[in-house]
C-alpha cells in the first residue's frame, strides 16, 4: 500500500425527507444564493421542499447552470455574488450545478482573472461555504473537493481541486432522483462505474480491502441499475445507487493506491469537441482502454473479471476479452451507446482531438505516465467502432 | 437502507514515516500533554520519532494509561492539564490510551464530577484537540468520538461519545505494529473483526454496498492475520489490517444499517469483572451469542457464511454452523482462547454478571433490543463451554 492523506469534512445527510435539514445545516443570517440547473428541480418538488425549509432565510436564484457547466454562465452568478453580498451558496442539482457552485465559490473573492483557478488551483486562498442538495447521483462532487468547468470560447473542458471547496455539507434524499430522465439516470450510472475502475482497473500494489470497496460498489451498480430502469420510484435501489455514487469519489477508495483518470480526461475531450455527453464519453473510452491498456492492467483486469463479472475462465486473455464484452454490455443495457462512430464522429476528427489533449498538456496520461499522445489516438481510433 | 447522518472530520497520515508529519499537525504554539501507556513506544522507537518530530514543541507527559483506561489513572492527567494549562492532547498508543485521552479532553474543561460525562455524554461543551500515534490497530477510537472507559472503584467499563473527541488527526504507521506482542496483535484483529460483525450481523435492510465493505474488511482480517504472525515486519499486511481496524469503525459501514453492541456490551462485564483482555472477551462472546441468536441474524449470517467463509452448503442451519465453527476457529488460529471456562470461570459468577448489567441499563441489547437479562444470561452460559 502506498502512504496517504485523508481527510473529508462533508457532512452527508442521506435518505428520505432529509432535505428540512437545510434548517439546522445552513447557518441562520445566511445571505444564500441557490444555484440550480434547467428547472427540472420545480417539476419535481424539490425547489418547493427547499424552498419551505428555508422560509425565513434570505434566498436569491441563480438558475441556468447548463451540463459541463460554463466559465461564460458561471461568471454571471459570480457578478451577483459580489454584487449582492452573497455569503452562503445552496447548490442543487447534480455534478453540473454543485461543480458550477465550487468554481463560483472560489471566482467570486478571487482578484485576478477567475479561468486561473482551473487552470491554476494552488493560486485560491479563499472560497464561500456550500451547501448541496443532490438530485443525480454520478458525479460524487457532493462529497468531494474537485470540479470540472468547461470554456466555450475555446472548447476547454478541465478540472481543478481544493480542500477550500469541499461542500460543507450534502444532502442526499433518494426521492429526489425518482424523476430522472432514464439517460440521466444511466449517465449517472456510467460515470460513478468508471469512477471506480480509474482507482481500481491499474496495476496490484497489495490493497485488498480498496479493491474489496471498489469491487462492492462496482457490484452494486450492476445490481441496483436495472431495478430503477424497472421500476423508477424503486426506493432502495435509489438510494443504493445514490450512495455507491458518492463513495465512488469522495476519495476514500483511491487512498493508498494508484489511480488512471485517463478514460475521464479523454472523456472530457469528446465532451468539449462535440457535445457528447460525459456519461457517454465514458462509455465510449473505457472498453477502449481497457482493450489497449490490457498488458499494464493485467492482473486487476483479471481480478476484474473474477470478482466482478464472475467469469472462470482459466486462460487470462479470455477472461479480460469477456470483461471487456461484459463492461460494454452493462453501459448498453442502460441505453448508452458505446461506440464513438454512434455519434458521428470519424477518423479525420482525431487529430483534433490529439491536438486539444496536447494544448492541455494530456501527454502522459495513465496509472504509469505510459499513455502518450500515440497510444491516445489509438484508443480514439479503436472507440470508433470498438469490438 | 435507513436514514443517517454521517460526517467524520479526522484527517489520517497513512504509512510509513508519517510520524514526521506532527510538525505539520499539531500547532506550533500548542503546550502539549503526550499521553502514552506502559513505555513499550520507549522500547520500540515510537517514543524517540515523536520527540524528534516535536523538537521545538512545548511537550509535557503522562505515561501509565494502562489497558481498560480508569478513571482513577486518567483523573491524574486531569489534574496536570488543569494545573499546567495544557492546550494539546497528543495520544501515543492503541485505544486505551486514544479512549482515555479522549475523556482527559472532555475532563479538564468540565466544571462537575466528570465521571457524569461517561454516564451522561450529552453535557460536553467542549474539549481540548486531540492528535493521535496509532501503536495498535484494533480500536478504531483513532478515527471515531467515542471512548471506554473503567472505574476500578466499582468494576464498571462504560462508553461515551460526543463529536468534540474526535481527534483532529492520527498518525498509522504500520512499522510502529512491527513489535507488538502476538497476544496483541491478536486481540486487535478480533476487536476489528467483532466491529464488523456488530455492524453487520443483524438483519437485511436492503444495503448491498455496506454489506460488501463489511465484508471487505472481514476478509482483509482473514487474510492478512496469518502473514504477520509468520512475519511480523510484512509491511503490507500490518499496512492492510491497520486501515482495515480503523474503517471496522470509523461510522461509515454503519451507515443506513441496525447495529448490534452486545458482543462489546457483554465482553465489557467480562473484563470489568474478570480482568479478561477485550479482544478475548469477545472473542469468548461472539460464537455463542451467533448461536443463540441465529433466528433473527439468520438472512445475514448465511450471508456471512457464503460469502466470508465460502460455505456452499444449501441448508441454512448448516451453514450457519459452519460459520460459527469457522468464526471460532479463526479466533483460536490467532492463539485467543474462545470459552469463559477457559479463564476459570464457572456458572456461579453469571449471577453476578447479570447483575452488573442490570446496574448498567443493559436490559436490552441487540438490533431489535431482544437480548433482555434472561437472554444474556443464556449467553454466558454458553460462552463457558462453547460449541
């Protein structure tokens, strides 16, 4: 096992009518700004429970906050908080709306140009508190102190982390997530599943009780996922689903181990080129990596294999090819397409891809470093139409 | 699942050479008090590496925390704290010493008789801040607010708990288990071992998640006990039960899920009345009560036997068996005797017993509160000759 530090302050407030707890979690002169997304939150109820558990606080809005949330629709909350006096952020929604809320946390008493902070996280020294209601389990952002905001003027879509903006607290009602939209509900999936093979899938350094949590929560994913598509208001697949998805980044399941970000940070890059969305950008990169990546990986894709696809296969290739099929298999029976020719996209498009990772500095990507700009645009090429 | 709140501030430097990591953790103008037990941390180095790392340090001490901590010991650190103006407590050691820190934290400050603060947690206000060296894993009090603690005047070993006695941080260095006595080591995989099970063995509540990391850590024990008593200088197997001791009982596989403290409720009149060590006390508690308590923990414990121990048998009562011939046989691998009768004890003292328990409120123990005086009775009997 490797050395590590952990610490995770956020307070999680988890399952059904938790969200009246606003009343003892945020702090009663509060000046709030509510930080939502497109407005599915009033269709649902959950602005009006939020709503009736902050009678009596001062609560201002800021809606709007888009998917890969923007510096450009960031930056206008920025100007009310500094122009309003803004002292407490009440971010609710999913990873969009809570990632959107850090960078607004940190932009808005920072004194220089706000993009720095994310291209630059070291340069915050200060950051409002957060408060986080959830509505989409996939991100892990509510219990976790990274962000990822996108720049549309130049097609950036890149993360920053400080300990300043973990949330102070997260409230996680299951409920909530009844009404999702089956390919949130599936993106969510995808993302908190891929979350966990980029701290597991790498190479053994004798971690048995990470990889058992890694394993657990990879199970319950494929367990809990077809229970909702059946049934939507299914309450403990929810809430199971919810919960595997914070764990599977509030930091706890990489301690000790090595981590590969490589199929996110390739993700982020069909993201930002051309729109795909960020579960599926996942769906499409891991088969592919995997495939590619199999001779570094060998002996936790085995294990993968074993532990979690129950595959007994004695010959090593065969099982890494079935777990492949098998991880492939899983995305597409939540309806995410796998294959990055699905969306249009062809082989000329690539190099764009590889010049945008190399103006970002991606050249060595990996539990290892070992994923260059080459084998990058290999596993572009091999997602094109997969196996 | 069931509703929690969940929020653990402790911030852990894991590994080796962490120890260096005080100069950073604790502030620099703190007086300290470091509390330690018997001078084992003298023998084996631990003593001089945090000295050195406190080189500069205002560090004051009070050595003699014995196992079980007392009132009466820790009432001495009291009295130094109040009189010296010690701002920082800094544990070195395993849980007795961490427990009784804990209640030298929440002592001082107090202005009544603070054997109250055991028997009623809830009038705390405030507590010195407390850091941690972690010497033995077994506890998990490193990485919890709670504390055990005895009075030698009248044979009681009662607990408390209050989220001002978290430690601010702790310190695991697997080297510093390296020289830890068999005896020890062993009663600490049981201590851990047993957290699990009390959080685990109950009934289902529909919580897959928790349930794996549950047994998780109980297959990391099983695995890793045997290495380091053939090799007591494994790195990664000290490494692996250390963190697998701390997560045994740091809340979060208790998330969502009944709990059931009679194991630990039980083993505690063992010790307060007999002097037997803790890890032996439940390791002589845990078969008889699985035995006697198999109907209600039935869905649970075949769970248990399947998945922990591997036990493919079909008939349930057969498993369960198995189970528990396994659980026992894995205490007695580690060299801890498993039935009361094996310390001299008769069935003339369970009176006795049972008495102290009715003196202690322990009329109800269990996940449904069903383990009422006659039913521990029962177990004791049990536990003086075993299956």
């Amino acid at each position: 096992m490797k050395n590590f530090t952990y610490c995770n302050p956020v307070k999680i407030y988890f399952g059904e009518g938790q969200i009246e707890a606003l009343k003892d979690a945020v702090p009663k002169k509060a000046k709030i700004l509510m930080t939502y997304g497109g407005g599915s939150i009033k269709a649902n109820g959950v602005y009006d429970q939020v709503m009736s558990a902050l009678q009596g606080y001062d609560v201002q809005e800021f809606s709007g906050i888009e998917p890969n949330p923007s510096y450009e629709t960031l930056m206008r909350a920025v100007v009310i908080v500094r122009e309003q006096k803004i002292d407490f952020l009440l971010a609710v929604g999913g990873g969009s709306v809570i990632d959107g809320t850090k960078f607004i946390a940190a932009a808005a008493p920072y004194k220089g140009e706000p993009w720095d902070i994310v291209t630059s996280s070291a340069s915050i020294s200060k950051a409002l508190p957060i408060g986080c209601v959830l509505t989409i389990p996939a991100a892990g952002s509510e219990m976790n102190c990274g962000a990822v905001i996108s720049k549309k003027e130049t097609h950036d879509k890149l993360s920053f982390m400080h300990p300043l903006v973990y949330p102070q607290f997260s409230i996680l009602d299951p409920k909530t997530t009844y009404s999702l939209p089956p390919k949130q509900t599936a993106n969510g999936i995808v993302d908190a599943f891929v979350h966990v093979t980029e701290q597991y899938l790498t190479y053994p350094v004798n971690s048995p009780l990470q990889d058992r949590m890694a394993e657990g929560i990879l199970l319950t994913l494929i367990e809990e996922a077809p229970k909702v598509f059946q049934q939507p208001d299914d309450y403990d697949a929810r809430a199971n689903i919810m919960w595997a998805a914070t764990l599977a980044l509030n930091d706890l399941i990489q301690m000790g181990v090595p981590t590969d970000w490589a199929t996110h940070l390739l993700g982020h890059e069909l993201t930002a080129a051309f729109g795909i969305d960020h579960g599926e950008s996942l769906a499409i990169i891991l088969p592919s990596l995997l495939h590619l990546e199999r001779e570094p990986k060998r002996e936790k894709l085995v294990q993968y294999a074993r532990r979690v696809w129950g595959i007994n296969a004695s010959d090593e290739k065969e099982c890494i090819d079935l777990a492949i099929t098998k991880t492939r298999a899983f995305f597409e029976s939540l309806g995410i397409k796998t294959r990055l020719s699905d969306f249009g996209v062809d082989e000329l498009q690539i190099p764009r891809l590889i010049e945008s990772l190399k103006r970002h500095g991606m050249t060595s990507l990996g539990e290892r470093g070992s994923i260059n700009l080459e084998r990058s645009a290999m596993i572009f090429r091999d997602a094109l139409f997969g196996a």
